[in-house]
C-alpha cells in the first residue's frame, strides 16, 4: 500500500440499547504506529451520537496491523452506562456480554483525499468519453451513469469534489451531463452548493450553477426564499428563468404559500417574454387548480410563445375554467394560428367535457390533420 495514503479501513464502536448509541470513527497512517498502537496525535476522531443520549468522548485505541487486518481493540466504556447500570440495580463491573449496551464492531471505508480526486478525475474521463462519442453507444452510457450513482451512493463524500469539477469543465457537453447525474444522485449538498456558488459568480458561471440549480429543484424552504430573494439581482432574463425554474412546489401552510404566490405573480405578467413564460410555468406549479386568471391573460398574449406556455401550464397543472376551455376552441379553429399551438390546445381540450356544438370546431380539426397527413404521404410517394 502507498505510504502517502490513509487507511482505507476504520472500526466504529456502536454503543446501543436503551440510551441511545454512540459511534467514533478513526483515520490513521500505515507510518503513524509506535509498536503497533495508533499515533494519538496522528489519528482523528469524530463522534456521533444521534439518539442525544450518551456522551462518549473517551479515546478508543486499536492495535492495527495492516489495512485488511485489525489485530486487537480495546476501549474506554464511558461512565455514562455504568452510571445507568447502577441505577438499574446492576453492576459496573458485569461482563459486556450481559450488558444491555452491546459493543459491537464494524468495518467501514472512509476515502482519503488522495483518493477522491482519483475516482473524481476517473468519473469525469468517463464521463467525457461518452460525450465524446456524441451519445452513440448507448450501452457505454448508462453503465457510466450506473458506475457514476453507485460511487456516489456508497461514498457521498465525493459530491463535494465532483461539484469543485463541475465548476472547473470548460467542455460545455460533459459539464451538462455530469449536472444532470449530480441531480440524479438527489443529494441536498449539490442544491446548497449550486445556490451560494450562483450568488457569488460572474454572470458566464452563474448561469451555469443557476442551470444545475433548476435540474435539482429548490427543495429548502430556506433555499428556495434565499432564491427568491436574490431572483432580482439577477441582470440576465435567463438568469432569472433558470432560478423560477427551480422553485418547483413542495408542501407547506397557507400564508407561506401565499406569500410564494404572491412573489411569483409579478413574473409571470413581466414584460420581458423569457421570464413571464417562466413566471407562468413557476406560478402554475403553485396555485390552486381553479386559480386561472393569469392562464385565461396569458392565453390571449400577443406572443405566440407566451400562449403555448399559457396552454402547457394549463394541461399540466391541471388548471381549468370555462373561460380557458373557451380559448382552447377559439384557438384550434382559428387557422392563422400557429399549427403547433393548434394541435397543443386540442391535446389540451381532452381533459375538458364538450357539449354538441363544440365538437363540430374539433371534428373540422381533424379532417384538417387527415387531410395534411394525406399530403404528406403523397408527397413522400
């Protein structure tokens, strides 16, 4: 084994049972032992003690032989378990074995430095590889996303680096699909990284950070009034539609949801088109189903841009009102309008109930869309 390299093998002493548990984690060089007991100014140790209950900050000391091999343990048991014992009405000085508090003993991999920037720089290689290939091998790629989640899952302390990468790429491709897998891994670091990294970076990697940011989704309340809050200094209208991208919706009070509402409302009627589409994408996730106002606006925009939006957010969210329904047909016969538009209200006007007459604007429809596909396969011919 390297000499510059830490163990790659550490013992947790889990202190369970009625009380609660404890568990300390050591890290030590091959180069830092005195006749076989650990440097104590060489090793770390880091307690945890999630029940709240028992306070262990005693020492544990092992006598380690190789990386694969532990030679022996021993181990201070705190006071606080005799301390327990004897109000049990049992003795301090009963064999572990009968102890409620069970020692037991655990071999765990914590990741060096060293070694996190190896298996980060083999992650991002092969990640660039299949960007290099354009995407063609199909088989390469998902096991490189396989490879890539599994690393992540069982080693999470190499997000961190990994998100250091992310900002150093300059290959716009690689750099795109090592996000989307940071978003796959799900973990709530590269949310709080991407956020702070975007209100302290130049506009050029601002938006790319604000580009990671709306692929995870704002799951903070915290995050997600952080972002709101800074949306305003934001100088770019991209800029500003990535970050309400990112506000995706999440379960909370009235009066909290309101003022989320109340604070979107304002892009979503802003006169600049990238950010009112993304307004009304943004405020659709939020308002109530029969809330259609801004929707029933939208739809009669002078943008054709605005009202696709207007018409997705509808479908999507699941937003209706007779007034919408009542454009969706206006739309689909109206044949100066955009013809992608046109079939996206049709699709739209399928969660609605139509009487008699509004089924005849939908039957002209459809021998419109036989009388193309007709065409086309002449013209094919």
């Amino acid at each position: 084994m390297n000499n510059k390299s830490l163990l790659s093998s550490f013992v947790i002493f889990a202190l369970g049972g009625t009380v609660g548990y404890s568990t300390t984690f050591l890290a030590q060089q091959p180069d830092d032992t005195v006749d076989g007991q650990i440097n104590d100014d060489k090793y770390m140790s880091i307690t945890a003690d999630p029940m709240g209950a028992v306070a262990v900050n005693e020492k544990v000391k092992l006598a380690v032989g190789t990386d694969s091999q532990l030679l022996g343990a021993t181990q201070d048991v705190p006071s606080a378990l005799a301390d327990e014992d004897a109000a049990l009405g049992a003795s301090a000085e009963k064999n572990d074995v009968n102890r409620p508090h069970q020692v037991e003993q655990f071999v765990v991999h914590i990741l060096n430095d060293e070694l996190k920037k190896e298996i980060v720089s083999e992650l991002v290689a092969s990640i660039a590889n299949v960007t290099a290939s354009d995407g063609t091998d199909l088989e390469i790629q998902a096991n490189t996303e396989l490879k890539f989640l599994s690393e992540i899952e069982q080693n999470p302390e190499l997000i961190e680096p990994l998100l250091l990468s992310y900002a150093e790429l300059t290959d716009l491709e690689t750099k795109e699909l090592l996000g989307s897998l940071l978003t796959a891994s799900g973990d709530f670091r590269v949310e709080e990284h991407a956020l702070n990294s975007a209100l302290n970076s130049g506009p050029e990697m601002q938006t790319q950070w604000l580009e990671l940011l709306s692929g995870t989704g704002v799951k903070s309340s915290e995050t997600r009034d952080q972002l709101l809050q800074s949306i305003g200094g934001f100088s770019e209208p991209y800029s500003v539609a990535l970050a309400l991208k990112a506000i995706t919706y999440s379960p909370m009070g009235s009066e909290e949801k309101w003022q989320v509402i109340d604070q979107l409302q304002q892009y979503a009627s802003d006169q600049n088109t990238e950010i009112k589409i993304a307004g009304i994408e943004a405020l659709s996730r939020w308002v109530d189903k029969g809330e259609s106002g801004f929707i029933e606006v939208a739809m009669n925009d002078q943008s054709l841009y605005v009202r696709q939006a207007a018409v997705h957010a509808a479908s999507n969210a699941g937003i209706q009102s007779s007034a919408i329904k009542s454009d969706l047909i206006r739309i689909i016969g109206d044949e100066d309008e955009s013809f992608t538009l046109r079939m996206d209200a049709y699709d739209a006007l399928s969660n609605y109930s139509l009487q008699n007459d509004e089924y005849e604007t939908l039957h002209l429809f459809h021998k419109e869309i036989e009388s193309l596909n007709e065409d086309a396969g002449q013209t094919k011919g």
